[in-house]
C-alpha cells in the first residue's frame, strides 16, 4: 500500500511568467519510489489530440515549478505537447519531511517517477514521453536517461554535473584529494551541529547584497533570483538556499557515468558565454566517446548566451523553442 502525503497546494497563479491563454493549467500529485509525493503543474494545449506526446520539466537546482520550468513546460504546451513541470523532492510544494535536502539517487527518480504519471495519464501516449532537465537537472535528466528506457527524447539545458561541481569546485578549481577531504570533514563536523541545535543549518542562497567583486555568474543568478524577473519566495536559490549538508553525497557519486550507453535522443543545449558551458561540452563528449547511440545526440551552442539566458530568455529570446518542438516531434513520433 502505498502511503500518500498530504500537501498544500496554492491555488492562485503565482508563476515568475504570464498565464497563457493557449493552454489549460491544473495542479496535480504523484509519487515517487520512495513514498515521497511530489507537486506538478500541469499544462495542457487547448487543441487537444486523443493521445498527446508528453513532457516533463524540472530545474533549475534550488529553483521551483513557479519560475523557468513552469515557463518551459507552459511553452512547450502551447505548441501541442502535454507537459507537467514539478518540484522535486524536499522542495518547493512537494513532500518529504526534510527539507531543502537533494540526493543523485531520489532526485533522479523524481524524474523517473514523472514519467510514470505521464505514462499512465489517459491523455497521454505513452511510447512518446520526453524530459527536459534545467541547470542542475539537466545532469539529473541525463542520469534519468541512462536508467530510464521510457524516455525516447531528453534536453538538457544550461546543465550542471551536480556531482562534479560539488567534489571538485567550480571551473574544478578545487580538484584535489586534500580539498575533498576539507569539504568532507568540514560536512562531518555540521552533521553534529545540526544534531545538536536540532535543526539545518541554511549554506545562504544567491547571495544578496551583491559584493561589488562578485564573479560574473554571481552576478549572473542575483540577475534572475532576486530580482522581479525571477525571485520567487518559495525558491531555495532566491532566499536561505539548501541546507549545509544537504548536497553531502554529490561529492561521492558520480551521476553520468553510464551517458555513452543511452540509446534515447539527446539534445544538450547551453549558452556561448555561459560559465557552466564546460558542463555542457564535456558531457556531450563523454556521453558520445566509444558509444554506438551517436547518430540522434546534438550538442547546441547558443551564440551571445549566458547561463541564465536559458532560464527564461531574458528578453533576447534566447531559449530556442522552435529547436525543441522539432527535436520532440522527431523523436517523439
């Protein structure tokens, strides 16, 4: 018997992004393998077909359903797709009674476990489902891919390697044994704290003022987290950020190590002048390096574009919406 959680649903439109008149939106619930119920919007073209190809949305990491995922999934329903954006576990609308915790393994199945809803939803055909993971779950996404026979086609846009950036610091500026094991023993030593004030501590989110010497990516992410054009009170990124331990085990297990054995369509899309591009294009290298499965994976570099450029556009209309319809209904057939 599979146990549910009660959650408390908004029922007004508090997304970063206008309502679309094109599609029909509703909020539904699902579960994943862990007994964790995880909170969705669902999009839906008002043209409608008996059996629709279907997608689901989620990311970025720290961000929530309400900002570029819901944008993503309320977009790719205008053009004829069903889609859901969710939560992922312990954040946001969904449950899980720890919050503002991320796992490789549970946040992987949170994909997994959306593509069950699709697959068993009477408007969806389920032998045309796809994924698009954003920032951290486009890494998500790819891993979910690898395990996930069901899914026939997957974006990862404006990705992160989660495992990689977290054992081996940005631009792996930190990788070395000595500064894991810093990092590891500094996570040992909060674990107790945390025990013992009987609560998690936050890591702090995009940090806010903005230091005058703040790195362009820093600056990048006050640009949309705190700002109108993204903030959103329910997003980690946007207030206190995830728990100090919260990516713990991202430092031990890497998420992509089976990519080249996908045998889905792929399509992996980031920003020229993204600072997280190198996640981009060392991904796509590995995932295509020694694999038979080439022939339906691209690799997208959007000229001018920096990584948030891909979160909603800013202005430029920069995210390649018309590339993603295509890609979908090629490989969604």
């Amino acid at each position: 018997m599979i146990k549910k959680e009660n959650l408390k649903l908004t029922d007004v439109w508090d997304k970063t992004f206008p309502k679309s008149e094109k599609t029909d939106h509703s909020k539904v619930t699902f579960v994943n393998r862990y007994g964790i119920m995880l909170a969705a919007d669902l999009y839906e073209p008002k043209t409608k077909a008996e059996k629709l190809p279907a997608i689901a949305v989620c990311g970025p990491f720290g961000a929530v359903k309400e900002q570029c995922a819901g944008l993503y999934a309320q977009t790719m329903a205008e053009k004829g797709f069903l889609t859901i954006a969710f939560d992922p576990s312990f954040t946001g609308e969904s449950g899980g009674n720890v919050r503002y915790m991320a796992s490789p393994d549970i946040n992987t199945e949170d994909f997994m476990a959306a593509v069950d809803f699709l697959s068993l939803h009477e408007k969806v055909n389920p032998n045309r489902i796809g994924i698009i993971g954003i920032c951290g779950w486009g890494g998500m996404a790819l891993n979910a891919a690898a395990l996930d026979t069901r899914i026939k086609a997957t974006v990862a846009s404006t990705m992160y390697d989660m495992t990689r950036v977290n054992a081996n610091g940005y631009f792996d500026s930190e990788d070395s044994e000595e500064a894991r094991y810093q990092k590891k023993t500094a996570m040992c030593e909060q674990r107790l704290k945390d025990l013992k004030s009987d609560e998690y501590a936050l890591g702090g989110g995009v940090v806010d003022p903005l230091p005058d010497d703040a790195p362009f990516f820093v600056r990048d992410y006050y640009d949309y987290y705190k700002t109108e054009r993204g903030y959103h009170p329910r997003s980690l990124n946007s207030n206190g950020g995830w728990n100090v331990i919260g990516c713990e085990s991202f430092m031990n297990q890497p998420i992509l190590k089976y990519s080249n054995e996908i045998r889905s369509a792929v399509l992996i899309m980031h920003g020229e002048k993204a600072h997280s591009c190198y996640f981009g294009k060392d991904a796509y290298a590995a995932m295509t390096k020694g694999s038979k499965y080439t022939n339906n994976k691209e690799l997208l570099i959007i000229p001018d574009a920096v990584h948030t450029d891909l979160y909603d556009g800013d202005g430029k209309n920069a995210i390649p919406f018309d590339k993603l319809v295509c890609f979908f209904n090629e490989y969604l057939k």
